[in-house]
C-alpha cells in the first residue's frame, strides 16, 4: 500500500509488513475492538482494479472463512476500505516453512515427518469440505509460536 495509513478501516492498526507477492502486500496488524495480532491481507492495485478477480478474492475468503481446524489458517474477515481490498486471518508467529528453510537449511526427518502431518491433517479437513487447496509449497506452510504447522492462502484453492 503506497503511503499506508496507520490504520485500515478505523479497524485495524499496522504494524510491520511481513511479506510480499504476487497478490499484494501482507502485515502485522492489531485488530483494534479485540486487541489481536492479526496478518493483514491487501491486494496489489493491479489486481483490485480487476472487479472479477475482486469477487473471486471475496467468495474464496469467505470460503476460507468457514473452515474451522487446527491445521487450517484462520480467516477473520474480508473487506474493502479506502479502495483497498483486504482480509485478515490469524497471525502465525513462527512464520512460513520457505523461510525456515531459507535460514537454517533441511529439517530433520523427525520434525519433516511433523510437519507433513499436520499439513496433511489440514488438506484433509478442506477436501472434506470441498476444498482442495492447488498450491501446496513451503511459503504456504505457516507455524504458530510453539510449532504447529497450518495450512494458507486458500485463494488458489477449488
């Protein structure tokens, strides 16, 4: 977000940016009502000038929205303020396996193991909800501060 304000939508606080990609710009946010970290989700311009692509953001936020596991990102909300589209979900602490990978090397075959299951666990519960996510890769792997891994960004999903 060129020039970002210190808040979005009178609702929530940004913090620091946490990363970047093809869909926009991720940051570390405090959802002022409830006073939780959240990561904070806003299109790139490009793509929120492309009003399909804007509906298909929305309805697979909402998708992702419904799903309720440990192993599943938790989306808390999709909206738009000052024309710019976002959604919030659940603040993952431990960051993405790309990066752990990028900074430490290979994981050992037990914490592999692991992490294979808890990714699997979480592909399992979205396919039981005809969800099937598209884009499996480490930078999609995300982990809480102690160490559970989860599923994200669905918005390839089908």
């Amino acid at each position: 977000m060129s020039g970002t304000p210190s808040t979005v939508g009178g609702r929530y606080q940004l913090g620091e940016m946490l990363g970047r990609g093809g869909m926009g710009q991720v940051w570390l946010a405090t959802q002022i009502s409830l006073d939780r970290r959240v990561a904070l989700k806003v299109l790139s311009a490009g793509l929120e000038a492309d009003e399909a692509f804007v509906e298909r953001f929305q309805a697979e936020a909402r998708a992702a929205a419904a799903l309720a596991h440990p192993n599943v990102v938790t989306v808390h909300d999709v909206s738009e303020a000052g024309g710019h589209h976002f959604l919030t979900m659940e603040y993952m602490a431990g960051g993405c396996l790309e990066t752990r990978l990028a900074e430490l090397g290979p994981v050992p075959w037990q914490e592999a193991l692991t992490i294979l299951r808890d990714a699997a666990r979480g592909l399992e519960y979205a396919e039981s909800r005809g969800i099937v996510h598209r884009d499996i890769k480490p930078a999609n792997l995300m982990r809480t501060e102690a160490g559970i891994v989860k599923i994200a960004d669905l918005g390839l999903a089908g």
